[in-house]
C-alpha cells in the first residue's frame, strides 16, 4: 500500500503515534460488512471518537477532514442506527495485492479522554477481485475514482517497515518507493489546468495513491478544483484530473475522472422522493459508444433484490436519459427527524440510497462500475401541533377533569415539563400531582401524543363563577416544554382550555296531598338525575316508577295512596288518619342522603260505619307508634271477637251491635254503641271504634 502522505497528515499522525491501543476484545455491537468495495460496519451509537489502525499499531484519530480525504465517512441516525463506511481503498487499510483488504478500527465510548476510556475494537478483512477498468464511489462527503494503471507504472508490492522508521514519517511508501522506476510527479486538474506536486495534492486535502494496480483519487465534494456540469438537466459535480508518471526521459499519463450527483438531482413531493440520475454521464465517456449493462438499487450501501424493493415500494424506472429512483416519504429504510423553525414543528425524512451501475465501452470492453451513496433528506414538513380536549362533562363536577392530549410528534420528541400560571412541573411532578402524563403511541409505533388528565379541583385550574348566567368557567392555561433528542433542542407549545359547567342547583323536593293521594315532585333542575329515591324503605325502581311516577322536563312527581305501604300512620282518629310518607334522595355512590323531604296530611276516612239492619264495622290501623302492634291480634271488647280480616297493618272488624261486648247508651235521641279494640291482655292500644248513629 502507498499513500503520499502530506506534512499536515504527518503532524496529526505523529500526535497519535505512541498511545498503545487498548484491547477491548468486545465487538458484539460491531456488526462489519463486506460490501462489494465498501466496508460497513453497524455502531452502536453514542461513540465519541472512532480512530483507525495502521498496520494494526498505529492508532491515528479520524477527525472529519481526515475521514473525507482518506475515505470514510458516517451516518448518524436518530434511531440510533449508526453507521461506518469504508471505501476499501482507504488510507487505513492494509491493502494485499489489491485483492485483500484489511481494517482495524478502534470507536471509544464517551468518557473523560483518558486512554483508559472503554472501547470497541472491530477488524474486518474484505476481499474483493472484480475490480473493473474505473471504479467510481460516490459517498456523503468524499468522490473518488480508482483506475487500472498499466504493469510499467505498477508498483511490486514490498513489505512496509514498521518500527523506527515509521516515526520518520516514511513507512508509507512514498512516491519515491516505486519499484518500477516510476515516479508520480504532478496531478493536473481540468479544466483550470492547475498542476501540482503529490504533496499539495496531499495538502489541499486530496488523496492519492497507487496501488499495485491502481491509481486512486479521493477529493471532498465542495473543493476547489471539482466543478458543477448539467448532465441532461441533472447538476454533477465533476472532478478531472491527469497524473503524470516519470521514469527518466519517460512520462506517463493516467487520467481518472469522478461525476457525483448533487443535492439539486432530488425532486420532493411531500409524498415522493424521485432522484434523477443521468444515464450518459458524459464527462466519463468520451463517445456514446457504451452500454449500460448493470443498474442496482440498495440502502445504506446494501444492495437490494427486487422482492425487498417492490416491498418497500421502492422503484427503479431507466429511461432514455435517466435512472430514475423512486421512494416513498416514509418508507421503511429512512427515518423522521423532529425540528423547529420559528416556534413550529417540523419533521424531515432522511434515506439513504444508493446506486449502482455498470457500463461496458463498446470497442475496448473497458467496464466503469458507479456506486453512489446518496443521503436525502426532505424539505422540513409542517406538522402543526393541537391539543385535543376530551374533557367528559356529563360526570358529577366533583369528578370532572380536563382530559388533554398534545401531538402529533415523532419518536425524537420528548416532554420535560409543564409551566401553569403559577408553577412549573416536571412531567415527574405532574404525575405525583395526580395528573397521569402518559405516552400514547400509534399503533405503527411511529409516532406519539402526550395525554394527560387535570382535576377541575387543582389549583391550577383557573374557576370563575358567573352567577348571572348560573355557570362556572374552568380555564387550564398551560405551556409544554419538550426537548428533541438526541440534539436536546428545546421548545414549548401553550394551549388553553377551558369548560363551562351549569352551576349545581340542589334539586328540590315539593309535595302536597289530595283526599286519597300523596304528590310528591322531585325537580332536579340542571342537573342529570344522579341520586336515587328511596321512597318510606323502598328504593325507588323501575316496576315502581312504572306504577306511580310522571315525569316532566326537569321533574318527575310520585303518586301514592295515603294507605300505601310506603307511608307510615301516625295517628287514627274517628273520621281521620293521619298518614306521613318520607323521601330521601341518596348518592348512589355512598348512600349518604343528598335531600330529605318529608309529608304528612290527614285524610278523611269513616272508620267505623253502622248500618240500619244493626250491624257495624270498624277498621283499626297500626300507627308508627306501636311498630311491634300484630293487628291480627286485636279484639273487639269480648275477647273471642277477633277482625274479620287482618293484616300486617290492618284490622277490619265486622259485628252487630248486640253481640261483642258493645253497650250503648242513649244520648239526646241519639243512641251511641261503644266497643272496644285492644289487645286481649295489656291495653297496648286502645282504638276508639266508637260511632255515633242515628237510634233507628
Ligand atoms: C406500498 O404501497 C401500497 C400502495 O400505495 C400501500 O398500500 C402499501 O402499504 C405500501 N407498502 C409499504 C411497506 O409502505
Ligand atoms: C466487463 O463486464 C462484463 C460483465 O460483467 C464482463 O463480461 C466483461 O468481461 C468485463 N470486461 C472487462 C474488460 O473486464
Ligand atoms: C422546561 O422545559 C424546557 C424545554 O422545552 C426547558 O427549556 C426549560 O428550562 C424547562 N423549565 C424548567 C423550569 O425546568
Ligand atoms: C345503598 O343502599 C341500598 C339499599 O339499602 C343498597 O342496596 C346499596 O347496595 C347501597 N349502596 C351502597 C353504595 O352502599
Ligand atoms: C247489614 O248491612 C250491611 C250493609 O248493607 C251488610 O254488609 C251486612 O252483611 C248486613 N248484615 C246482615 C246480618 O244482614
Ligand atoms: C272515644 O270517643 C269518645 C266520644 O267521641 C271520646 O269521648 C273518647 O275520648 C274517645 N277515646 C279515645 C281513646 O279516643
Ligand atoms: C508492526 C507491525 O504490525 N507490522 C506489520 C505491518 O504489516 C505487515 C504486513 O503488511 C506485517 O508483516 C508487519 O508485521
């Protein structure tokens, strides 16, 4: 392997020569691979430094400008894809007969930059023997071209010397080390017809090598000597180049040229990615005369097959002038990435695709192989955020909370906290306060929304109470911080809600009593009916609402008979009763009694009647008094004169007015009977049965 290495490689090489590489054997995270003449190698993400090996001893840290000169470059992918690629003619490489190629690279995790800093230690050997005539390798941030050069300017590979005369700064072989006889002398750039030495080559942070069988020219995309050529309306950056070789009074010449794709070769639609690629690039081919035999679409450098491509519809269409890639925004293979730009949300997609293309020259049957690795990143895409309210307002206000959830993000948004009027929390703190932040991810695991729920009884929920409209306003102003990773950009989003709640009226209980009946009316005013009714020991249900319930707009009225089981007796007397029936409106949630309302009316009743053919009856009532009263057990004076009929709360009695114990006296033409209910024994309770009728 000969690299011409420049004094300001040098220095930097020297800077790291000595420090003696660790050896941490681990390379489970460091998935390398062979890929055609690329090296890949998956990283696990978070490295801080990546640092090569030459000759597996010399440690030599790959800063960006070194990476873009000598062939390597990066992909750092939010997800935490990393990637690592190498062209296999890197500076770093131990190059065996351009056949063999072998890598040692050494990525130290973050830590305090001691040597004692763990690290990844990843050595892959790639082989790769189908070099064509040029082989062309477009990569983010570096064109290189490598060409077959003819057996007199090949060099004899030789065993490089290590040790010693390493730190001389000679142990790449220079130009000088060439076996042939031949010496690289100048490289002439096109078209400014610039020539320099292999040194200011080296210098203006250009590459140059050759190989035993090759000639390799490596250059950053943007330097000076590269220029812009429109190739069938696609912008190319063109780099051109003639390298002498000197052996005496012999010159030899070797051209190599390198075309790359410019970001200007993608157009967006926010659905499509189409890449236009020129079919004829024209400044690599002299005449038309060439055919294009190989056309390969893959991702991260890998080569896809046309069942992976038509599955993640990707598509590949040649026409007459162009190749032309299509993806999908959004597919698999790519990523979204989060931003802000003037306070809004943003997201791009960023894929990775490459291309690769074959061309045979028809006469000399002189292949070009093209690989290019082109990373496109939409335009940012506007992705207003909203919250949303699903605050349910038909609960019982002592429950209601505002139910918010913020989106729609990607993955790489985080929130941190919430500012209210009058505090800042931490999502942390939030949850503590009862206000259950979450995480809601869509179903494709994609994307995410934050919800949360704030009680209407925090304080940081603004009330206001506008009695003449019987509302209360409840306003939750807030503002979101979130943070995007991996870069930690912060951002807020502020929102405020708010919900009008009718003010809670206590419902009412109104009643009053016609000659038969109990009307009770239950007004439940604004509010849903979220009581029950018990009604004396009964709860009111659906049979019994069937039975005695009206309803109207805001109320319903109860309708029951003084007699009901429902209503208690309180007192009897001779042409009355007294008879009292209890509500009580009850939250079902705890039985605790929301209303009470009780009334009681008399209603006029006979209970004793006599009848011309000397006949009586009387009809005794258990009153509230005598719970323990079994009236079936009730007689009339004569003990052996029990009811006709008797229940749990009735005793009806039917007798002539010369039997049962009955006397009568004699009253102002009016003959009075008197008898008797009691109980047989103790006098428990005395009924007045007595009447009053007409002497027949
Ligand atoms: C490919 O495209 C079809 C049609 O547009 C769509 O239904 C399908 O979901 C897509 N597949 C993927 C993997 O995006
Ligand atoms: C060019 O490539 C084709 C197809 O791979 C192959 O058949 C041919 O031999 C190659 N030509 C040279 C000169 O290597
Ligand atoms: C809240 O989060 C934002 C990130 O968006 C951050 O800039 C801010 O400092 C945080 N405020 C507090 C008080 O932590
Ligand atoms: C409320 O009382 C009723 C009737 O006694 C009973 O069926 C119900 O289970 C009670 N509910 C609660 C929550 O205690
Ligand atoms: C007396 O008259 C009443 C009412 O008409 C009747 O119910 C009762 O059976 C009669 N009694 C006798 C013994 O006829
Ligand atoms: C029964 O009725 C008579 C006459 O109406 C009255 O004087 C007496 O006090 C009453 N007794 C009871 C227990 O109500
Ligand atoms: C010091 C050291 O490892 N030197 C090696 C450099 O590479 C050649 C093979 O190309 C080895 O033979 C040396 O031992």
């Amino acid at each position: 392997m000969i690299i011409f290495l420049s004094s300001g490689l040098f220095c930097l090489l020297m800077a790291a020569v000595g420090i003696q590489a660790q050896q941490t054997p681990s390379i489970n995270d460091l998935n390398a691979e062979c890929l055609g003449n690329v090296i890949r190698l998956s990283v696990a993400p978070l490295f801080e430094d990546v640092d090569a090996f030459f000759n597996d001893t010399q440690i030599i840290n790959l800063t960006p400008g070194l990476a873009t000169q000598c062939g390597f470059s990066f992909k750092f992918d939010p997800m935490g894809n990393d990637m690592f690629f190498a062209s296999l003619q890197n500076c770093f490489s131990q190059n065996m007969d351009d056949k063999m190629f072998s890598l040692v690279m050494q990525f130290r995790l973050p830590g305090n930059h001691m040597t004692e800093d763990p690290v990844y230690r990843v050595g892959k050997t790639c082989s790769y023997t189908p070099w064509t005539s040029r082989e062309i390798l477009c990569d983010r941030n570096y064109m290189e071209v490598s060409v077959r050069t003819l057996p007199d300017i090949q060099t004899i590979p030789k065993q490089p010397t290590g040790g010693p005369k390493a730190r001389s700064g000679n142990f790449w072989r220079g130009a000088e080390a060439v076996a042939s006889g031949y010496k690289m002398t100048a490289v002439v750039f096109s078209p400014s017809k610039n020539v320099m030495n292999v040194d200011e080559v080296q210098r203006k942070g250009y590459a140059i090598a050759n190989t035993p069988t090759r000639l390799v020219l490596r250059s950053p995309h943007n330097a000076e000597e590269t220029y812009l050529q429109n190739v069938a309306g696609v912008p190319m950056r063109v780099l051109s180049t003639s390298t002498f070789f000197e052996q005496k009074w012999l010159v030899t010449r070797v051209d190599a040229t390198a075309v790359c794709p410019t970001p200007e070769a993608v157009a967006f639609t926010p659905e499509v990615i189409t890449w236009y690629m020129p079919k004829h690039i024209d400044p690599l081919f002299s005449s038309d005369a060439f055919t294009m035999l190989e056309v390969y679409m893959g991702i991260d450098a890998k080569r896809l097959d046309t069942e992976e491509m038509a599955a993640r519809n990707y598509s590949v269409l040649v026409t007459e002038a162009h190749i032309i890639v299509e993806i999908p925004v959004g597919a698999v293979g790519g990523y979204f990435k989060s931003h802000i730009q003037d306070d809004q949300y943003f997201v791009t997609y960023t894929i990775e695709p490459m291309l690769e293309l074959l061309w045979i020259e028809d006469v000399s049957h002189e292949n070009t192989s093209y690989k290019v690795l082109f990373p496109i990143t939409t335009p940012p895409m506007a992705r207003p955020l909203q919250v949303r309210n699903y605050t349910p307002l038909d609960t019982v206000p002592e429950q209601a909370v505002f139910v918010l959830e913020l989106g729609t993000f990607n993955l790489d948004v985080e929130l941190l906290n919430i500012t209210f009027p009058t505090m800042v929390l931490t999502v942390a703190e939030c949850n503590a306060r009862g206000f259950n932040v979450q995480e809601q991810r869509s179903p494709d695991n994609t994307l995410k929304t934050f919800r949360m729920e704030v009680p209407f009884s925090d304080p940081v929920v603004f009330k206001e109470r506008r009695a003449e409209q019987g509302v209360t306003t409840f306003t939750l102003q807030l503002i979101y911080g979130l943070v995007i990773f991996p870069e930690y950009a912060p951002f807020s989003h502020s929102a405020v809600v708010d919900a009008v709640l009718l003010d809670i009226v206590p419902p009412s209980v109104t009643g009053n009593c016609d000659q038969e009946n109990f009307h009770i009316t239950v007004d439940y005013r604004n509010q849903e009916p979220f009581f029950v009714v018990l009604v004396g020991k009964r709860l009111l249900n659906h049979e019994f609402a069937q039975q005695y319930l009206t309803e109207g707009d805001t109320d319903f009225t109860i309708t029951l008979p003084f007699s009901s089981p429902d209503a208690v007796f309180e007192s009897v007397h001779s042409s009355s009763v007294r008879s009292r029936l209890d509500v009580a409106l009850l939250n079902p949630y705890n039985n605790m009694t929301i209303k009470y309302f009780s009334l009681a009316c008399s209603f006029l009743k006979t209970l004793t009647e006599c009848f011309s053919n000397g006949t009586m009856t009387a009809l005794a009532v258990k009153v509230e008094s005598a719970p323990g009263l079994n009236p079936g057990q009730l007689t009339l004076s004569d003990p052996a004169c029990g009811p006709t009929y008797s229940d749990d709360r009735f005793a009806y009695f039917h007798f002539t007015v010369n039997s049962c114990g009955t006397t009568r006296k004699f009253i102002n033409n009016v003959m009075l009977y008197e008898n008797e209910i009691s109980l047989p024994d103790e006098l428990e309770v005395k009924l007045n049965a007595t009447t009053s009728s007409e002497e027949e």
